[in-house]
C-alpha cells in the first residue's frame, strides 16, 4: 500500500499520509514518498493549493524509530547528522518554502516528527481532538530537529512544551497562534476543502508574494538561522545519547512510549 496518497480536485491537491495502523508514523519512505508529492503539487501549473492531511484516528505519532537506525556499531554521529539534516531539516524547509500556500488539517495526536509536517504548512486547521507534542526530551534530546517551537507557540509555551513533554490542546494551539481553527472532527476534511478552495480562487503569483512576504519577515527576524544551528544543538542530544549509551535512544524511547500510552 502506498505510503503517500496524492489527488487534485479543484485546483487543489491532497496530500494524505496513509499508514493508518500506525498512526501516520513516518518511515525514511514515506517522508521521500511525502517530499515527492510537495515538489509534484509545487510543479503542477494546475495546483493554486496544498492540503497535507493524514488517513486514520491521528495526524502523525511521528519518526518511526524501528526504520531509521542501523545496526548499533554502525551508528555514528557523522551517519546520524547526515541522514537527519536531509530528511528532515531539508525536507521540512522546502516544504515550507514551496511558493504556493499550503494548509494541514490535523486531528487526534501529532507527536514529535508530526509537527515537521504541519510547521511548515501556511494555515493550520485542527480538530477538536487534536494535540500536538515533543516529548523528545524524555530520550535526552532538547526538541525535535526542526526548530518551529519557538516561532510557533512563543519562547515560555515553548519551553513548557519541552520541558515537560505534555500535549497542548487544539484549543491551546489557536490561542498562542499556532492553529488557524478548531473544528468538529467529522467537520475536519469539509472546512479545510472549503478554505483550500477559497484561497484557490486568488491570483498565483498574488498568493505567492504574500507567503514570500511573511516568509522573508520571519527569516529577517532570524528564523532561517536559529533553525540552522538550533538542528545542530539537536545533534549535541544524539551525541551525548552515543557517548552515554553507546547508541541512541532505545531505553529511552520505551519509557517515552509508555508514558505517551499512560496519557
Ligand atoms: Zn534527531
């Protein structure tokens, strides 16, 4: 079964993540198969609008960590840093960056990686369900690699966030700004494809200057540069987990899933 789905209808084309019985968690595959659909929807002369959305009770729990790692004494940090800064650092960037206005319609957990997926959208639409997380401190990591943390949620939420690894609302989200909307779950898809087609009708390269020119402000205001060396103080967790463990993560990431199921 595909990995990524991809469709246009109405000059819009839908992205969903299509690993439903595990919770969109995201493989090395479907972040290429994922990256594919954003360049193929940022080609295509028909597409005005983006929407990412996800198939199934959640939006995304996240890096699958069974795919990514090798065997232990093939992991360095060299391995770790170069797979990372393309997959994910990279990815979530351009994805960003596509000069067409993209929308997330989030429900039910989006943990970790999820949030690399939705950051990067322009507008985020979520359910009333929905409940966003980086409990990656738990694994001795100070956040995930994209730094959006602060931008999107503000320095103190931010730091709660991290701190303590607890979930904030969707309701909590649309206050700080991070979320557009909060709608009924059984509403989710509907209102998303109402505001996608919506936006459709402006002019493209309209809509392109207007992302450009809150895109830019942000980069000005040092968003493009703290998300550069904010990746590379992520990479200093990985390696204190090497120096520590002699590999990353795996104790801890049995006690970060069994306190993410006790929630
Ligand atoms: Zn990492």
């Amino acid at each position: 079964m595909d990995q990524i789905l991809y469709e246009v209808t109405d000059k819009v084309a839908v992205i969903s993540l299509n690993r439903p019985e595990v919770a969109n968690a995201q493989t090395g595959e479907l972040l290429d198969a994922l990256d594919a659909a954003w360049c193929r929807a940022a080609a295509d002369e028909d597409v005005r609008v983006i929407v990412l959305r996800g198939n199934g009770k959640h939006f995304s729990s996240g890096h699958d960590l069974k795919d990514r790692w090798p065997a232990p004494e093939e992991v360095t940090l060299e391995w770790i840093y170069n797979a990372e800064s393309r997959r994910y650092l990279e990815y979530s960037l351009r994805w960003r960056n596509i000069p067409k206005p993209s929308i997330a319609a989030v429900q039910g957990k989006c943990i970790a990686g999820g949030l690399m997926l939705c950051w990067p959208c322009d507008l985020i639409v979520a359910a009333e369900n929905a409940e966003f997380s980086d409990p990656v401190v738990r694994m001795g990591i100070g956040g995930v690699e994209y730094h959006g943390h602060t931008w999107e949620l503000g320095a103190r939420k931010a730091k709660e966030i991290l701190f303590t690894g607890r979930a904030i609302t969707a309701t909590e989200a649309e206050k700080v700004g991070m979320v557009n909307r909060v709608v009924p779950l059984a509403d989710l898809d509907t209102v998303t494809m109402d505001l996608a087609r919506d936006v459709a009708q402006m002019h493209p390269f309209a809509l392109r200057q207007a992302k450009r020119a809150v895109n830019q402000t942000l980069d000005v205001q040092g968003f493009y540069a703290a998300v550069q060396s904010v990746f590379d103080i992520h990479q200093t967790g990985h390696g204190n987990a090497l120096s520590v463990s002699g590999y990353p993560i795996l104790t801890q990431l049995e006690d970060m899933k069994k306190h993410i199921k006790a929630q």
